[in-house]
C-alpha cells in the first residue's frame, strides 16, 4: 500500500499515461514516430526526482517539472509529451489509478480476514456464551455465531468495495474544463477521433470505460463515495474490537498476547488488549475521513477549483494507509483469538436459572400445577436469589430454592438437565453453519487465488 501512493508510482504512472496518449494519438494520424512512442515506453521508470524537483522550483508546477524531467530521459519524444493534455490528464487519472490498485489490496485482506474468521466461528459454533443486549446479560448465543455478526459486517464491505472497483471509472481524455477542446483542434474537428482517442487510452490503461462527462476533473464525488467504502470497513473493525475489548475485560475471549510481552509498566499482571485499540484508534480516524471528501466535492465551483488538491493529498493515501493497517491488525487479532471456555460457562451459568424459570414453569403445569401459583413462587424465588447475588456478593442460589420448594417436586429429578446451556442457544449453530455454506463459502471459493496471495506486511508490536 505504500508503495501504491508513493511518488515513484505516482509520476511512473504519469509517464504510462504521456505514452498512452502518445500511443492513441499516433494510431488515429497524430505525427508520432515509433522511434518516440518505443524512447518514452523505455524510460517509463527512469525519472531523475531531483531534476523533476528542480524544474517544479523554476516553474511553480510540479506537472511541467516532469515533463521536463521526461524530455530530459526521452529528447526524441519531448515535443509530442503532454501533447492536447492539461494537468488533470496525469493527475486526476493517476488517481484513479492508484485508489483501483488501493482497493484491490483491501479486497485481498477483506477476503483474508473473512477467512480466518470463518475457522473461528466454525470451531465454536456451539459453545454456549451469554447474549447482552444494552450490555446487560440476555439470551444465551454462542461464541461462533457472535463471530458470524463481524463476518457479516466485512461481508457487506466486501460487497461495496468490489462494486466501487468494478464501477470505478477512469477520468479519461477531457481537456482543460471537461469539453475535449484542445482535442477537437487536434484532430481538425472530427468529433469521431476524439471519442475513439477517450476510449483507446481507458483500454491502454487497463480500465473499461471513462467517466461520461466531467469538468476538468473527475466528480469529487468518487473521492467521497470510495473514502466512504473505506469508512465502513473501519466501523465493521472497530465494532469487532470493541467486542474484544469488552470481552477481555470479562476475561472470556483475548487477543493475541506474547509470553514476553508486557501489558503495562507498573501493573505486571496485566493483559491489555493493544491490538483490538489501536484497531479502534485508526479507525476513529478513517470513518472521519469522508466528511472531507464530501466538503470538498460540495465547495468545488463550476468545472473546477484548486482548493480540492492539497486536501486530497492527505485523506485519499492516508484513509487507504489506515484501513490498510487496520486489516492488518485485524487478521492478527482474529487469528489469535483465545476463547477460555471455563470463564464463559460460569458467566452463563451465573445468569442461566433466571432464563430457565419459564422451562421450568411449563414443565410443572405440564405435569398439572397451577400455572399462576408456579409463577408467584418463581417470582418470589428469583427476587430473592437476586438479592443474595447483588446484596451478598454469593453465586445464584435460584435452583436451590427450586428444587427445596415442593411446588416444583415433579421437575426435581432433572432440573440438572433443564439448565444445560445448549438447551437455550436456540438455532445459533445451525446459523453458523448455514451462514457460511450460503453466504461465506461461495466468496472464498469465489477469491480463493487472493487467499493464496502472502502479505508482505505484518504485526510487530
């Protein structure tokens, strides 16, 4: 990813799109030799930065420092680079370019940690763990299909990002305010030309079409659309961070921890979940990132205003940096997770009687009590057991009192069984299982070569 916003792929590119143009232009009559258009496909990657430096001081414009700099490696080919081209040409189609490239590699690692996430939830598709909802004890889930929730998140982030990557369109050949002008004179008013020349070089750049009108540049609104995508990738991390943070803090599920590694400096005992934060830290700031884009595609006046440039400079690179790393981080921590399944049946089996009382109360009518008296004794039952646990700091002593009361005699012989934690995690396995048939399996069938596909980055601290 690095590499994708760094200047060496960003003026290369340029230097792709002076040849393409070149190359478009020759096959429809322009005067280009194939001397020039085979000096300027020799020199793509030979650009002297401190001499392109140089000419950007001179001229105050960093596009005319490297034509310059280009003419410089390919003399030959200096009077036709750039030929009927205004600055948005290389600058606004590199873009493109590189948010394309930028989102093919979070594809990769949206596909990866969907994957890995698979494995988990799979594993532990019905190991009973208790529900919260206001983050207050519920139903019971179980900890593969909690695992479900975060996968359908990226799911949907998948979906959008390859939508923004199969709709993405190049800025094409449009000239200084979006008219083909300059094109128009190039080619003695034959309209017909300058469409054919639009298309020829989307092809020789490697997209399918151009967008069908713009200004000078492309509609900002791309910028906020793929920054958005990138937004939603962040949210669907921080959401299963913070589950992880929460769930540390309840010592049930903990990412990855080194034996070495030390969780703070005064507190040796601790175990912080570093990795789940810094997730949620980057985060914070990619989801802010399209308010940007979109103030900037709102404020940009008639076919174009310079304001939008230096802004973009920031957010684009750094919002794919920072989800970039997230995805990173994010891998890690799914593949480390540590599931302590003791601390998770004794936090269900803490809440479980209060959830089993209406098993309890059907079983006993059943069996021919009185429902209301049933449900009276409960009710007395529970109050109680509940002020031992809050009052007195004792483990829930509900079944006993149950199974003490003889209204309840016809349950006593198996209210054991009656409070298996399976018994109430209603389809949640069989949830996992049909969701990653259905849903899952299929996209990694789908990208299995991207699975296939080593990172070169990785977690180091």
């Amino acid at each position: 990813m690095s590499f994708v916003w760094s200047p060496a792929m960003k003026f290369t590119t340029w230097r792709k799109l002076w040849t393409a143009l070149a190359t478009a232009e020759q096959e429809l009559g322009i005067d280009i030799s194939d001397e020039q258009l085979e000096e300027m496909r020799t020199k793509l990657y030979d650009v002297d930065f401190e001499f392109a430096a140089q000419k950007e001081r001179e001229f105050r414009h960093d596009v005319m420092g490297h034509v310059h700099a280009f003419g410089e490696a390919a003399p030959t080919a200096m009077p036709i680079i750039h030929l009927g081209a205004t600055s948005c040409y290389v600058g606004d189609n590199t873009d493109i370019v590189q948010i394309r490239d930028a989102l093919v590699l979070v594809r990769r690692k949206l596909v990866k940690t969907i994957s890995i996430l698979k494995k988990f939830a799979v594993e532990h598709r019905d190991l009973p763990t208790l529900g919260f909802t206001h983050y207050q004890p519920a139903q019971l889930t179980t900890v593969g299909k909690r695992a479900t929730l975060w996968m359908q998140d990226l799911l949907l982030d998948l979906e959008r990002i390859t939508r923004e990557i199969d709709d993405l369109p190049m800025r094409g050949v449009k000239g200084t305010t979006g008219t083909q002008a300059s094109f128009l004179e190039l080619f003695d008013g034959d309209h017909e030309k300058v469409k054919v020349l639009n298309k020829r070089v989307c092809e020789l750049m490697g997209f399918k079409r151009a967008i069908p009108v713009s200004g000078q540049t492309y509609t900002r609104k791309i910028d906020f659309n793929v920054l958005s995508v990138l937004s939603g990738i962040a949210q669907s991390a921080y959401k299963m961070c913070g589950d992880v943070r929460l769930l540390a803090n309840l010592k049930e599920v903990e990412e990855p921890f080194s034996k070495t590694q030390i969780g703070s400096s005064a507190m040796a005992y601790k175990r912080n979940p570093m990795r789940s934060e810094r997730v949620c830290s980057l985060a914070r700031y990619a989801m802010g990132l399209p308010n940007a884009a979109a103030n900037t595609h709102a404020n940009q006046w008639f076919e174009r205003t310079l304001d939008d440039s230096a802004i973009r400079r920031i957010v684009l690179p750094e919002g794919f940096l920072a989800v970039d790393v997230i995805l990173t981080l994010l891998a890690d921590i799914a593949d480390g997770l540590h599931v302590w399944p003791n601390v998770i049946k004794a936090h269900a089996m803490a809440e479980l009687p209060f959830m089993a009382t209406e098993v309890i109360l059907m079983e006993c009518v059943k069996a021919g009590g009185d429902r209301q008296e049933l449900h009276e004794a409960i009710r007395v039952h529970s109050m109680d057991a509940g002020a031992v646990v809050k009052g007195e700091g004792k483990p829930n002593d509900l079944m006993d009192r149950i199974a003490k009361d003889p209204l309840f005699a016809s349950v006593h012989d198996k209210l054991e069984s009656m409070i298996d934690p399976i018994l109430f995690v209603g389809r949640a396995p069989e949830q996992v299982d049909e969701f990653v048939e259905e849903e899952i399996q299929p996209v990694l069938e789908k990208y299995a070569d991207l699975l296939a596909v080593d990172s070169v980055d990785a977690v180091n601290v």
